[in-house]
C-alpha cells in the first residue's frame, strides 16, 4: 500500500468532498446539518490531509494552538483502507513537527491503545457532555526541545500569603499512606472542580515507593487555563486549599497548599495547563525512579543529606527551597541521562523542579 501524502488544508476546501466528510464523521460522530457546522466550526483550524494517488482524502487531523507550549488535535481520522498502514501516527508526528511544540489529544477508550503506544502519557479526564458515560482520556506527547530544555524560571512570584519562613526540613521513610493520601486529596479536588479538572497527577518523591520524601504530596492539577483562577481559586478554597503564589512567567504556575485546619493530607498543589512541559518532566522523573533503583538510593542519599545540612546551618531549621536548591546538580545530571542531553549543555541550564 503507497504511503499517502500528507498536505496542509482547509476544511472549506473539502466541504463537499464525500470521502472527507466520512472522515470527519467518523472523527465526531456528526452527521447531515451537525457536520456541515462542524465543518464550518473548524474553518480556521490547522488541517492536514492525508490523499491517496487520486487525490481522495483518506485521513485527517485537525488541531488548534493552546499556548506557546502546546497544540490540541482535536479531531483525528483515518479511512478503512488506509488503518494500520502508519498515516495516523505519521499525521501526529507531522503536527508536532510543524507547531514545535507538545501535542495535546482527549479521547475514549477505544483510542487509548494507538496514543499510548506512539509514545503519549494518558491520564483520566471528566467525560466529554457530548458523549456521556464514555471514559475519556487527556493524552500528550512530548516535544523533547521542550522537555530537554527547561522554560527560564524569571524569578517573578507573586506571594498571595507572606512568603515561607524558615522550618525543620524533615525527610521521612516511606510511608505506605502516601498513595492513599493523593487518592484522598484526588477525590477532593476532583469533587470541587468537577470537569475543570482537567487530570491529576501524583508525583514528586512520594509518588515513588521506597523513596524517602517531605511528608508533603506534591499533585499536579492540570486546568485548561491557569490564569483564569476564577475558574478554579474560589472552589479549591472552598474545599479547604490555601492559595499559596502565582508565577505567570513560568508555565503560568500556581501553587495551592492544604489549610492547617482543613482535615486534608499535607499537599502542595502545582496548577498547570495541558501539555505543560514541566509536568511531562515530573511524569519522566517520576517513573524513572520507579524503575532504576541504583537513582533511586543515590537520590535518597542526596535528599538526606541535602535536609541534614540544611538544618545545621540554619541551627534547626531551614528554608525548603534551598533544601531543594542544594539538590539541582544530582537532578540536572539525572535529568541529562534521562533525556539523553549532552553533558556540554553546561550548570548554567535551568533545571527542572520535580521536587519543589
């Protein structure tokens, strides 16, 4: 079978063409009028069309721009013919080659099988209102520039809540109640924010059994847009969360602890939007470490040590983040092997924070 070529388009130009408007209905189940404004609907989306030798449309991927970081396929198909012959993967390749940048894709269960084995991390999403009582699936696929390098963090946080004072660094065993805290923590979050909450992720230290870890769970929340914090603040607040700083220069991070008196596990929570770089860092780092347990030791070693001289020198206590500051060289070299960046990148690259 010949490898279709693949062009850029516009779904205006294929609005009477029989074989892309089953493309497209397969995509979304539209049919008659509903296809006609879906169509009409993605006008001005990025298109590529992958045709045969006679120039029939025999798949399709349609995605928007999210951010600087990511793009979102939103619709993705392919013809019977031309199933298992590699065009979809192809297509998916093409768009993250063109944008540059993470792509972004939601799906259902019947899908989850082909995002997964090109390489995307899929998490659990809140069921599409169009599509009721189907699992659906927030997908991404990294775009290693951007997860090699790390955004330069431009030192701009706003403190909504007076900044951190020194405190005793304490880095506790494993405890087995960590799993079961983020759970706990999931089902608040997820009970507050209903579909605004886009996935939730549990990672940091004490997201990797057998790693000794702050007894703080450190959840990523991924919001499809972070600086709309009305969508989100008010309702975390509400269920017992604090919000601790904003930084609208990196990632457009937000960071909400747990309140004292909230009868929640103690937990810092990273808001960040889909696609972010920095939580593709964190899932790698994460699993990483879940599997290589020659890292995993040195990395207990380091983050004893690291808390121990921390608290010496501060005569008992310390700040966390030069706790974890003190930690960079052991995680930009780990980072290196990870993702396989050359050691003449050099110790002034900025360096990820998995672990803040």
């Amino acid at each position: 079978m010949n490898t279709p070529e693949i062009t850029s388009a516009r779904s205006a130009g294929f609005a009477a063409n029989p074989a892309f408007r089953a493309l497209l209905t397969a995509a979304s189940d539209a049919t008659g009028a509903d296809l006609d404004a879906l169509i009409d609907e993605i006008k001005d989306r990025e298109l590529l069309v992958a045709v045969d030798e006679h120039g029939v449309p025999t798949a399709l991927a349609a995605y928007r721009r999210l951010d600087r970081h990511a793009v979102e396929i939103e619709y993705l198909a392919v013809a019977p013919q031309q199933r298992r012959s590699g065009v979809a993967t192809a297509l998916v390749h093409r768009v993250r080659e063109i944008s540059a940048a993470m792509v972004v894709a939601r799906t259902d269960e019947d899908a989850i099988g082909f995002y997964r084995a090109i390489g995307f991390h899929c998490t659990d999403t809140p069921p599409d209102p169009r599509r009721p009582g189907r699992r659906r699936h927030l997908c991404v696929l990294p775009h290693p520039p951007l997860v090699r390098e790390p955004e330069p963090d431009d030192g701009n946080v706003e403190w909504i809540r007076a900044k951190p004072s020194p405190v005793p660094v304490v880095v506790l065993p494993p405890s087995p109640t960590w799993p079961q805290d983020f759970a706990a923590l999931a089902g608040v979050i997820r009970r507050a924010l209903g579909d605004r909450a886009l996935a939730i992720e549990h990672l940091g230290s004490t997201s990797v059994p057998g790693l000794p870890a702050k007894p703080i769970i450190d959840v990523v929340l991924t919001v499809q847009d972070p600086d709309r914090e009305s969508d989100y603040v008010p309702l975390l607040e509400a269920a017992g969360f604090i919000f601790s700083l904003r930084e609208p220069g990196w990632y457009r991070h937000r960071l909400l602890v747990s309140g004292p008196d909230a009868g929640l596990p103690a937990a810092n929570v990273h808001v960040l939007a889909p696609g972010c770089p920095e939580t593709a860092r964190m899932v790698a780092f994460r699993d990483w470490l879940r599997t290589h347990e020659a890292d995993r030791a040195a990395y207990a070693l380091i983050k004893r040590a690291t808390a121990a001289a921390i608290n010496e020198r501060g005569g008992g206590t310390g700040l966390v983040m030069d706790y974890n500051k003190a930690k960079e060289p052991f995680i930009r070299a780990l980072y290196a092997r990870i993702h396989q960046i050359p050691a003449a990148s050099g110790p002034d690259r900025p360096t990820p924070r998995p672990d803040r």
